[in-house]
C-alpha cells in the first residue's frame, strides 16, 4: 500500500520515518531540523557517531521522542541542473532507504519529498523517480508493505497522486 498525506512526517507512527538530511547527519533546516527537534538531543548525539553519509546513501539511528522508532537518514542530490547525476542519485536514496527497511524488517516506513526544498529538485520530477523506485522495491520484495508519502503542501500530494495514477 502507498499513501499519500499532507502531513508532519514527525507525528507518524511506522516503524521508520526517513530523514531528508544533510551530509552531515547533524541537523539543519527542514524536515531534517524538524526532525532533530522531535526526537531530542539524543539523535545529534547517536547521530555524531555516524560519521556522515554521502549522497545516494542512507543511516540509520533510533527515533528516541519520536513516535517512529527508527530514523533512517538520507542525503538527496543538490540540484545543479540535472546533468551532474541527480536523478540517479536520488533513486539511490530510496533504495537505500528500502534496502535498511527490509534488512530490519520494518512494515512501514514514513518518506518526505527528498531534495525538493532547499536541494532545488524539481517536484515533479522528484516525485516520478520516488513513485517509480518506491513500486519496483515493493513488486521485487514485497517490503515494506505500508510507504507513506509525507508531503508538507497540497501542490506536492497532488504530484505523487498524479504519478500513482500513471
């Protein structure tokens, strides 16, 4: 199953909830800060220990104050135009992201729209490639079975609605 919701990606309660973070995996602006906020000190300190992550890759910590048990870390390509890798290293995020999920056994995970605010991706095209790698994840392994869409406007539920129709 794949929803779609306008919705803070910090209130959800699935097993992971993904964390559109900077290469840092210390916090910034975003759903990345507002994630760090929600779950407390405690993530920026299990955080610290990660090391960083590069583009296209994904961490994973626990949730602590979040409803989500499990914060999966992502970092989405800055978008320089589209000539430099971008689409394919977004997809690697989802990927990424899902190969984590299944390797713990988590049933539902919780995305936001990876690289579409600060990173400039653009929106549509964002939401195609997260569609697109999100349904062949699922028909190759059948995990997790529950992925939400957690768009923060109606203009972005409206994009991944149209590109689940297609």
């Amino acid at each position: 199953m794949i929803e779609v919701r306008v919705v803070d990606i910090t209130t959800l309660e699935v097993d992971a909830i993904i964390n559109a973070a900077n290469s840092s995996l210390l916090g910034g602006g975003g759903v990345d800060g507002a994630i760090h906020r929600a779950a407390g000190p405690e993530l920026l300190a299990e955080s610290r220990t990660l090391g960083g992550c590069p583009a296209g890759q994904a961490r994973m910590t626990r949730g602590y104050r979040l409803p989500a048990p499990h914060v999966i870390h992502t970092v989405g390509p800055i978008w320089r135009g589209g000539g430099q890798g971008e689409r394919e290293l977004l997809a690697s995020c989802y990927v990424s992201c899902l190969r984590l999920s299944r390797e713990h056994g988590f049933k539902s995970v919780a995305f936001p729209a990876i690289s579409c605010g600060a990173y400039g991706f653009p929106p549509a095209e964002a939401c195609a490639i997260a569609v697109d790698q999100v349904r062949a994840f699922q028909a190759q392994h059948g995990v997790p079975r529950a992925i939400i869409f957690a768009c923060f406007s109606e203009s972005m539920r409206t994009l991944y609605e149209n590109q689940l129709l297609r």
